[in-house]
C-alpha cells in the first residue's frame, strides 16, 4: 500500500510569523492545527520536514542533527524570502531544541518550546517510540507480522550511532541554554512519556530573558499540540506572541 507523505506547510495570515517545528520522527502534522489556529488570528506559519522525516524510519539512519539544523535555518531564510522580517519560533520535543538553538544563534521575536528534552537520559523511552512508529507505518505498508519484526530488530541494530548523535546534539544545545536573552514561553506536558520533565525547569532558570514563563499541563502527553488540552495551549501561545514586542 503507497502511503501519502506528508508535506511542509505555509498559511499566510499577517506580518508576524511563526516557525513550527516538529518533534523526532514526527512531521508537520504535529503542529499543523496549531498554525491553523494562528492563521485565523492574524499570523503567518511555517512548518518544514526535516531530512529523513514523514517517511519510513529507515530514512532517519543516514541523516543528522546538522542536516536537521540546516533544514531549520533554510525554514526561516524561506520565510525571510517571502517578506517576513518579524518571525518567532515555536517548537515540539526535538524542535523545541531546534528552537532554543536558534534562539541563541538568530534574532528573532520569541521562543516558545513544547516539551523539549535538555537531559539524554531517554534514550529507552526514545527507542520504544522509535520502534513503535516503525511497526505503524509497516503496518500501513501491509507487511506481515514476522516481517515487521524482523524488518523493525534490523532498525534498531543500525540506528544506534543516530541516537548517539542525537544525544551529542541535545547536550550542545543543553550547554547554551544560559545565552538566549528572547522571550521565552516554556510548555510541559506532565503526563510526558518521553523525556524527563525536568528540562522544562532547566529550560525556564537557564534562559537570560527578563521576559519568561512557564506552564504545566496536568493532561497532556508528550505531542501535547494534539491532545487533551490543545485548545488551551493554543490560545496560551497566542497570549505570549500577543505581548512580544514586534516593532
């Protein structure tokens, strides 16, 4: 069975802009009601796929974090080249790294990371998502399940130096935390499977920024832009682009 691939996204909707940064494995269905939302309120959103996602996950074995670094500043020099000069970043789980990373390498008008990991000490939580996305889409595939099996064991054997670099990249971005000095709005999810919750504190102290808050969500899991309490979230993020400074 041919599964459609997802596609990158842009809604224009006013000046201001919004990148939309996926998580790990995810794409830009993760964040797609969101920049929705933020269309019908006047902004503009851009959501890229990353290399290597929003298809098989064995397409993620041979790419990076740099490459998935690149493919989020071409994201933002796309939405420069359509005319927007005033852009924030909001980012799920590895995108809310992507985020923080630009937060401190480019200037833009604010951050907002949604259950973003800053401790690699997940990797078995990470492993298991991992290897629960590959059974899915070989299911949508319509293989068998011995093939499955021993198509998804195969996957995780070569995908060890993929997690080690990405654990190397988490810890990078871990370190420069303290030099982001933009506005910051830091949402965790407490119901989180995936990473260790901890980060969003360690998000929150580390940040520089005179402008910063943080919000817990008592019903939300780890994709928190698709669960439960999504209409609060989106209506939480609104009110902190709405007090940005985007003259």
């Amino acid at each position: 069975m041919k599964i459609k691939q997802p596609e990158p996204f842009t809604f224009e909707g006013g000046e201001r802009a919004v990148l939309l940064l996926h998580g790990f494995t995810g794409h830009s269905a993760d964040v797609r009601m969101l920049g929705r939302f933020l269309q019908k309120q006047g902004y503009t959103s851009h959501a890229p796929i990353y290399r290597g996602h929003g298809k098989e996950l064995e397409a993620l074995i041979d790419v990076t974090p740099e490459q998935w670094w690149a493919d989020v500043q071409e994201a933002i020099n796309h939405l420069r080249e359509l005319g927007y000069e005033k852009i924030a970043v909001a980012g799920l789980s590895l995108g809310g790294v992507l985020g923080l990373k630009l937060a401190y390498s480019e200037a833009i008008k604010g951050i907002v990371t949604m259950c973003a990991p800053m401790f690699f000490d997940n990797e078995t939580q990470l492993t298991q998502g991992f290897q629960f996305k590959a059974k899915q889409y070989k299911q949508l595939e319509g293989k068998d399940k011995e093939t499955i099996e021993k198509e998804v064991q195969q996957l995780l054997n070569e995908s060890e130096g993929m997690f080690k670099q990405l654990g190397e990249f988490i810890t990078t971005v871990h370190d420069e935390v303290d030099q982001i000095y933009t506005p910051a709005f830091v949402v965790q999810a407490e119901q989180d499977e995936m990473i260790n919750t901890e980060s969003a504190s360690y998000i929150y102290e580390q940040i520089e920024s005179d402008q910063k808050d943080i919000k817990w969500y008592k019903n939300s899991g780890h994709v928190i832009t698709m669960d439960k309490e999504k209409e609060q979230l989106h209506e939480d993020i609104l009110a902190f682009l709405e007090s940005l400074d985007w003259s």
